[in-house]
C-alpha cells in the first residue's frame, strides 16, 4: 500500500518548544479574567485605595511630589510583580497538575527546560505589562518618572527579569506542592501582601522595617524596588523621599547580587520542574 | 523473532498502599493492534501511562521496540490521555500549533483529520466549549500526526456516536495498514472490531489475552431468555448465577453442568402464561466482555 508523506511544520527543537509554551501561557493567561483581574486589577485597587487612605504625602516638598509619587507606584508596581509571578504562575501549574497534563508531557519528548523557559517568558511578559500598567495608573495620579542615566533602561530591564524569577520559583514551588489553585492564589497573595508591609512597601519606607535596615538592599523584594526606584526616577534627595537610609542601591555589586538571585532560583526552578513535576533527575 | 514493539515485564504500580496495576506482562508485536479492554477503574489508564513513560512503574520494566521507554523519551510513540491532551483555554487550531511544536515528528496530518471528523468548522472555538466527542476527535487527530511507529490511545471513542465511531476505526485501521502498531485501552465492545489481540484487564491485572476469535471461541454457549420473571427463576443454570439485561431479553453463559432443556423446564414452571423464551446465540464482543471483566472468566 502506498503510504502519503506529510510535511513536518517545526523541528520540535528546544526553541519550538519554548515558543511553544510561552505561547500558550500567554494564550491561556489573556483568556483568564480571574487571572487578569488578580493580576493588574486587585493592586490597581489596592495603589488607589493607599494614595487616598492611608499614604501621607503631606511633608514631600512640591518639588518633590510628583517623583516621590512615582517610587510609591513603582514599589507598589514590584508588588504587583510579585503578585502576578506567584499566584498567575500556581495557578497555571497547578491546573495542569489537576488536568493530567504533565502526565502527556511525560509521554512527549520536552525538555523542561524549554517548559520552564516558556512559563519564565511569558511570566515576565505578564508580569512587565502588569507593571507598566500599574506605572500608567500612577502617572493618572500625579507620579513622575524618569530614567537616571542612558544605562537605566536596560539596567531597569534586566533587574526587574532578575526580579521576577525567584518570585515565578515560588509560584513554582506552590503549584507543585498544592492541590488548589484557589489556595495557591490565596497564599500568594497573603505572602506578597505580607511581604509588603513587613519590609516597609518593599524598602520604600525604611523606617517601617523592624530589622536592621541595611537588609533591605539585600532581600529579594526590596533589593529590586530600591534599585529600580533609582533608575526610574531622577530623585536626588533621597533623604526628603524617606527611602534612606541605607544609601539606595546602585552600583555594580547591587547589580551582581539581582543576578545572582535570578540564577540561582532559576537553577532551584529548574530542578523543581525536572523532579517534582517531569519525575526525572535533577541534573539532565 | 522480530523485536516487539512494546513489551512490559511484571509491571507494577502503586499509590501509597494501593495498587492499581499489578504484576502485568505484555508483548505487542510491530504492526499488532492490541486492545485493552475492561470497565472504568481497573486500571487501564494507568498501565497506559507506564508504557508511554509517563508514569514510572512502581516495579517491572517497559521496552519500546527493545530500548527502555526512558532512553526512547517519547521519540518513537504518541500517547492520547483522555482529556488531558487537548487545553481548554485555547482553541482546536491553537492546541494544534501547540502540539506541532513539541515533538519533532509532528506532521500536518491533522488537518486533514479534522475534516474527516467533521471539526474543521470548530477548530477556532475554545476547547473547553467543545462536547465531549468534539474533545476526542481533536485528541485523536492530533496523536495520529505524530509520525511514530507506536501510539497508545486511552479511550479513543469515549462519547465518540457510532457514525463517527467507524470514521475513528477506519483511520486507526488505516494507519495500521501503513505498518502502525497500536495499543488501544476502550471499555467500549464495538472497539473489539479493531484488535488483532485483546487483552482483558480486572482488578489491576491482565486475565485473558487472545485473538479476538479464539477468545469468542472460548466462551460458553451464549443463551438469551426473555419474559417478566425468566431472568430471575433461571439463573442457577448460568455461569456466575449471572444475566445480563439488553433491552426485553437478558443473555447469559450456560453453566457446564446444565443445558438448555434444564432452563426451558425451569421456565415452564414459573412463566404460567408461557411468554417465556429461551434461544441460543452466537456470542458478542459484548457477551466476550461480560464474560471476561464481570464473570472473570469463572468457567476457564
């Protein structure tokens, strides 16, 4: 019998995987009003109902409001990040945990690597949108930004990636270990909600942190906010805008140290994904 | 001796104190289309999942075409899992591109399949609107594209009607013709059409395995009786003291120690109204069924 030929549209390669999930996710969190609503829609609400009750802005000198106005949003925009990367990123895994779907992954052969480089993607793609929503909804407020140097831009960039992932790593981390996706989401939210206000609005305010404030150039929430605060806005007075001190984190070490939590979570994802999700070792 | 296609060697698979599969030996040869057959819960599913890797037995081994199905990683085999290939949130045609872009040996093939199960009009809907049988078809013609000499399907006409049902066996029968091998698990009888082999699985465990005449040659005379109370006053005289009810009549299996004269005299007594009748049939992949996952082959 003669047998037709058909023609093969991808290689199935690593990078056709990748795009292949970071496709898919992005697909699958568009579609989501839950997700969307969570995601840019409950910090949204959250920035607004602060400014109007709670954030006293009354001692910032005029001069200063608008750009003080501006750290405010972007540490809420951080928040935000940190919102989305764990409870969109659970929630997804865990209902392809709950559909069975890793148990037709298993039978294909994808790399996780390619899965996991997939959610990454399209996580900081949801998770840079969220932001810049949440920076649009600030300057309807009154916040001013600006970049601090020609460097700030891909600096900003590649700190808020760097960002991103030890957050995504935990939403990992929950997806795989809960059975819910209704508890992954109300645990993120608790721990970033809680997270916010125990670090003083993610080193934004100092002065609300109990610990020793030098920490707050180091932990993997504040380090970043501080960090982009200095390169999204022209701030020069840093003692007016009370996030110093400790002095805000700048240099070149500041940058070592973002990347350093990016790979190093992103090494812990990688073998979280190998192990507890694709039953292999964790080293390929 | 050819290299089976696939081969599982005392495969056992437990979930804390509970074992689903247990001890289960199968070879399929290249080109076979061994059914797998028994009722929801025996464990089918699951045994399907250790032979296309996607569980990891808790003992025993599994060989695609003699390499362990951990060095084929997934290259030589495409594996339908009821309801979990297709993604909700995206439509048929996005499920497509998706799966397209996974597997090297993902073909074009699809489409059309599509067409020939009558989806291609649906493919922009999302899945999670489509009916269960609008599910299976894009499952199945989207494990069928992938070009591999191997495919496990899970439940390949589950809510699929019996028009479509015979569009699915013509394609599966077709790709067999191209020198396919298939292992297919169905609780559907109809599905027996299609075997070269089938295997019967109760309780976790396989216990009967033939070709599918030799198994109907196997089964004691099928006796059918019908009227208000034949079913219930004859059934001593059957295998397992078992009927089982198809529309006005049931049918059962004969007990050895019987015939049908016994039954007739039986029912004589207890039909005053003489509507009773009692008949011989030719056995069913239906009645091979029954007499397999319900009566467990008792008689053999």
């Amino acid at each position: 019998m003669a047998v037709e030929t058909y023609e093969t549209s991808h290689d199935g390669g690593w990078a056709s995987q990748v795009h292949a999930f970071t496709e898919r996710y992005l697909r699958e969190i568009a579609r989501s009003r839950v997700m969307l609503a969570w995601s840019v829609g409950f910090p949204a609400v959250f920035y607004l109902l602060n400014l109007a009750l709670f954030i006293d802005l009354s001692t910032v000198p005029d001069e200063l409001l608008g750009q003080v106005k501006g750290a405010v949003v972007i540490g809420f925009g951080t928040f935000t990040t940190i919102i989305v990367c764990i409870s969109v990123f659970a929630q997804l895994l865990v209902n392809d945990i709950e559909a069975g779907r890793y148990e037709q992954f298993r039978s294909l052969p994808i790399s996780p690597t390619a899965d996991l480089v997939g959610r990454i993607l399209a996580g900081v793609i949801v998770a840079l949108s969220a932001f810049l929503v949440m920076l649009g909804i600030g300057v309807l407020t009154g916040a001013e930004y600006g970049l601090r140097d020609p460097a700030s831009l891909p600096l900003a960039l590649g700190a808020f990636i760097a960002f991103a992932v030890p957050w995504l790593t935990l939403g990992l981390l929950l997806g795989a270990v809960l059975s819910d996706a209704r508890y992954a989401t109300v645990i993120s939210t608790v721990a970033a909600l809680v997270l916010y206000f125990v670090t003083g609005f993610n080193g934004a305010e100092p002065s609300m942190f109990a610990a020793d404030a030098t920490l707050l150039n180091y932990l993997p929430n504040t380090l970043p906010n501080r960090f982009l605060n200095y390169h999204l806005t022209t701030i020069s007075n840093w003692g007016a805008s009370g996030m110093t001190p400790p002095p805000v984190p700048t240099g070149p070490r500041w940058v070592g140290l973002l990347a350093a939590y990016g790979a190093g979570s992103f090494l812990l994802a990688l073998g979280i994904m190998r192990r507890l999700i694709y039953k292999r070792g964790v080293l390929p | 001796m050819s290299t089976p296609a696939l081969r599982a060697e005392g495969v056992r698979k437990s979930f804390g104190n509970d074992g689903v599969v247990d001890d289960v030996d199968l070879s399929v040869e290249p080109g076979e289309i061994l059914l797998l057959m028994g009722p929801n819960g025996v464990g089918k599913t699951v045994l399907l999942s250790c032979l296309a890797g996607s569980s990891r037995p808790s003992s025993g081994t599994v060989t695609v075409d003699g390499r362990t199905i951990g060095e084929d990683g997934g290259e030589t085999l495409s594996f339908m899992l009821q309801n979990a290939m297709s993604i909700g949130r995206l439509t048929g045609r996005e499920n497509a591109r998706f799966y397209s872009r996974l597997h090297p040996r993902f073909t074009d093939r699809w489409r059309e399949d599509v067409a020939a199960f009558e989806l291609d009009d649906d493919l922009d809907k999302l899945v999670e609107n489509y009916s269960e049988g609008m599910t299976r078809k894009l499952e199945l013609a989207l494990t069928l594209s992938v070009d591999v000499p191997l495919y496990l399907l899970d439940e390949p006409t589950a809510g699929i009607d019996l028009a479509m049902l015979q569009r699915f066996h013509d394609r599966i029968l077709d790709a067999n013709d191209e020198g396919k091998t298939f292992v297919i698990a169905s609780h559907r009888p109809q599905d027996a059409e299609l075997a070269d082999r089938i295997a019967f699985m109760v309780d976790g465990t396989v216990t009967a395995t033939g070709p599918p005449d030799e198994l109907l040659a196997s089964v004691p005379p099928v006796v059918r009786v019908a009227g208000p109370r034949a079913a219930t006053a004859a059934k001593d005289h059957f295998v397992g003291g078992e009927l089982f009810h198809a529309g006005s009549e049931a049918r059962g299996f004969l007990d050895p120690e019987s015939d049908v004269s016994d039954i007739k005299a039986v029912l004589a007594d207890a039909e005053s109204s003489g509507s009773a009748r009692v008949t011989t049939a030719d056995p069913t992949y239906t009645d091979l069924f029954n007499y397999h996952v319900h009566l467990d082959g008792e008689t053999n």
